[in-house]
C-alpha cells in the first residue's frame, strides 16, 4: 500500500517535467525549412534569381539585406519596397518496422519585407546612400498531427523572430568601390506544444530507483497532458556589414558579414492541460500503484496540476537562443547585353547552435530548481551555393530611373544542412535541400515594378527518430540503433513584392 500513499507524488518526483519543458523550449529552434531555422526568402527578385544577388543585387531594398556595401548603388531619389512569401511545407514520417506514413501538419507562413532607401542627387550626397528595412532572417514553424506518434518529443514548435536594420552606404571610390554598414535590432517570440508521456515519469519507492511507470505496465505513448511554453524574447543588437568592387564595367564582387545576434527568452508562459485521454484510461485491481480499481489516470495525476503540483498553472521558464552569424561572397556579370549573371558562396556559422540551458525559477528555500539543464544539440557550420540568371526583355532603357521591359529570372541553390546525425528529430528534422526557382520583374508604368517568384524545395530524404536525442550516448547506443524511420520533406514558396520610386 505504500504505492498509494506516495501516487499523488509520483509525477512530482519524476524527472520527465524537465525533459518536458526543456525539449519544449528546445524546439523554439525547430522550423521547417530552410538550413537549420534560417530563412532566405528576403525579397522576390533575390529568391526568383536564387539567393546569387551579393555579387549583383536586385535594384531594391532587399540590397540592404543581401550586401549593404551596395546600398550606394541604388538609384537616386525614395525607393520603397515591400512583399510577403508564403511558404508552403510539407514533411513526413515513415517507420522502419510497420511502414507507416506520419504526415506533418505545417500551416502555411507568410513572412513579410518592407525597406526603402534614400539617395541625394548632388555631386556628393550621390554618393551617400540611406536605407532602413524589416526582415524575417531566422523562424517558422514545425508542426504535427495530435496523434502523431512524436508528439512526445514535440508536436508544434513556431519561431517568429524579426530584424530592424537602418543602413547607410558610401560610394569611397565613385563608381568603383562601396560599403556600407548598419546596427541590427531583433525581436523574437516562440510559441511550443508538447505532449507527456505518463510512462517515462519516475515511479515512487517501494520501487527501484530509477523505475519509470513503464516499466510497471504503463505502455509508451501514454499521454495524459500536453505542455505550451509561449513567450518573447527582450530587444537583442547585432551588426550587417558589406562591400561591393567594380572590377570592370561588367564584372562585379561583394561580401557580406551578419552577426550573431543572441535572444534571451525570460519569463514564458509556462502551461499545462491535462489530456482528454488521461480519462479513458482505468486501472485494473492489484495494479502496482496500489490505487482502487477504476482509478482514471487523469484522476491519479489531478494534484500535479493544482495549487503545489508539479504541472500548476503560473509557471515560467527561460532560455536563450543564438541566431547565428552569416557570410556570404558573389560574383556578377552583366556582359552580354540585358543579362546578369551571379554566382554566391554563403557560410553560416551554425556550431554556436551547440548547447541550450534551460533555466527554471529556484526554490521557496534558494536552492536551484531540479527541473533546470542543458541540452545538447551539436549543429555544425555549414555552406551554401548559389547561382542566378536575369534577362530583361523588350526595351532595356531607363523611364524615370526605372528600368523598362520584362525581366525574366531563374536560379538554383544548395544548401547544406547543420544538424548531425544523431539530432535528426521531430524538432527539427533538417535535411540537405536543393532550391529551384524563377521569376518575372514587370513594370507597371510609372514608377512602379512588380516582382514574382515561385521556389521548390527538394530534398532526398533523411534518417532519422521521433524521440528526442539522449543528452549522451552510451557506447551502444550509435545513430544507427538511434534512428527509426525515413523523414522526408519539400516545399512551394511563393513571393510577391512591390516596388515603388519617388
């Protein structure tokens, strides 16, 4: 009987909150689409022409994302620019053993661009170029089934993170050579679910230490309530920085330096529910917790989500994420009459992605909380590679300091993916990705251009488990006993921007 007397203790003794809250918060790194948790999709013209725009940038504010050091280049007078992208994902599971097909569940996301520059008419304000731009360089969202069988290791994860850059580019040598720099001020919000499995919690003495409810007869995959951590970050500071050379006429270099910027997500909501199915489930007699038969679950876990309980409402948890440094080089061509060529080579410096602390309110008494940790994720630096094509048909003249005629668009990109082998989760299942896409720039007369763009994401695939990673691995437990299953993902992206000059 003394299982009774310590049941309603049972889930407050149990390790798995922390694993809970701490692979929660984790999966605030967990969207679904471009290399690890970062986003390109900055500007149609830059996606139809393959991300290849830092040697030979489109003529728009997007310049002041892809290459401040072009900024400078930008036509003179106000130019404005806005659009929006929706990004279409679909992913998937198959399961070694049964074969069985998990589809993901990702609603569609709609990141958004604004910018404009400013470029004086005079002998020297022409050369000096300002600009300010809103961008999404790093989110999305990872999103499953509520019955999918990795709900445990997460079931949603969305990242909304947002950078302001006010810029200003100097033309140093006219027509030669430009840079030009900014600060960078960001914002992040993340908003995670969960589900928890009843059977991985700790069971109370008189069993072994270390006896988990599964090993009593509870079977894997009994949910008896979900977590939801959302939350802000505070105003975080970083820098852009960029240069472009003319080395002929037609033939252009630039480079481009983003820093790392680190959010601190203080204070999150921290709130659980208990799950419907925790209701359905009874427990016969003799069972080894010692409670009546026709105990529910949801009536043996009731205290741990009241007042005193592990899972009580007004909690809070912290952590904070770095959003990694990016570098990138291109080269642009622009010798054959009405066509540019470009070709970009991009490195982003995911190993600061390499642990993630977890940190929970101490105790009434001082002392730290149990339930704080550190994960391990271990994501790897990695490259990129880009090339683009544009074409401008019928009249190549300017109108206004428009170009005039239809521009046509295509490019391709591989990207490299950051997170190793033994990382490959439902958090985020990252994958190499081969990135083909077109375009049209059409004028619209007068002073403004439409862009489009239309992007597909292919992958081949890769193994990978639904359950978190181990914070270690035991000599026996290599990636290849690990992983269960086949994850597979591609995607639609579809780009729409307005470009207006005064």
């Amino acid at each position: 009987m003394q299982f009774r007397a310590h049941a309603r203790r049972a889930v407050r003794a149990g390790g798995a909150p922390a694993l809970v809250l701490a692979t929660v918060l984790s999966a605030a790194a967990s969207p679904a689409h471009a290399q690890g948790f970062g986003l390109n999709e900055i500007g149609s013209c830059a996606i139809a022409r393959g991300f290849a725009v830092t040697g030979a940038p489109c003529e728009d504010a997007s310049v002041l994302y892809w290459n401040p050091g072009a900024t400078a280049s930008v036509p003179r007078g106000l130019s404005l620019y806005g659009g929006v992208t929706a990004i279409q994902v679909k992913g998937s599971f198959t399961h070694d053993v049964t074969a069985r097909r998990e589809e993901g569940d990702v609603p569609v996301e709609f990141p958004p661009f604004l910018g404009a520059t400013w470029k004086g008419s005079g002998p020297t304000s022409s050369r000096l170029a300002l600009g300010v731009a809103a961008y999404v360089p790093y989110g999305l969202t990872s999103q499953w089934a509520d019955d999918f069988s990795g709900r445990f290791a997460a079931q949603k994860a969305s990242l909304q993170t947002i950078y302001v850059q006010p810029t200003i580019g100097f033309d140093l040598v006219p027509g030669r050579f430009s840079i030009g720099a900014g600060p960078v001020i960001g914002h992040s919000s993340i908003e995670i679910r969960q589900a928890i499995d009843f059977s991985q919690q700790l069971a109370p003495a008189p069993a072994p230490a270390g006896t988990r409810f599964g090993q009593l007869g509870f079977a894997p995959g009994t949910e008896f309530a979900t977590a939801q951590i959302k939350g802000g970050s505070k105003l975080a500071y970083g820098a852009h920085v960029g240069a472009q050379l003319k080395l002929t006429p037609s033939l252009s270099l630039g480079a481009r330096y983003l820093t790392s910027v680190k959010f601190e997500y203080d204070d999150a909501d921290a709130t659980f529910t208990p799950s419907a199915t925790a209701s359905s489930y009874v427990l016969p007699g003799g069972n080894a917790l010692g409670a009546p038969a026709g105990t529910t679950l949801a009536q043996l876990t009731a205290p741990q989500f009241q007042a005193g309980g592990t899972l009580a409402p007004g909690q809070t948890a912290s952590t904070e994420i770095e959003h990694p440094a990016q570098f990138q080089v291109g080269i642009g061509f622009t010798g054959i009459p009405g066509t540019t060529l470009s070709a970009d080579y991009g490195r982003t410096f995911w190993s600061s992605f390499d642990v993630l602390p977890v940190t929970f309110p101490a105790t009434a008494s001082g002392a730290a909380s149990p339930l704080t940790r550190t994960l391990i994720e271990e994501y790897e630096d990695i490259s990129s590679y880009r090339v683009g094509l544009e074409h401008r048909f019928g009249s190549a003249g300017v109108t206004g300091g428009m170009l005039n005629g239809v521009a046509g668009r295509l490019g391709f990109s591989y990207a490299e993916s950051p997170a190793p082998d033994q990382t490959v989760t439902p958090l985020l299942p990252d994958m190499n990705r081969y990135n083909f896409s077109g375009g049209l720039g059409i004028p619209l007369g007068g002073s403004l251009t439409l862009d489009a763009a239309y992007l597909r994401v292919e992958t081949e695939g890769r193994r990978g488990r639904t359950d978190e990673r181990p914070e270690s691995l035991t000599p026996s437990q290599t990636v290849q006993t690990l992983n269960s299953g086949w994850y597979a993902l591609n995607a639609n992206i579809f780009s729409v921007s307005l470009k207006a000059r005064f």
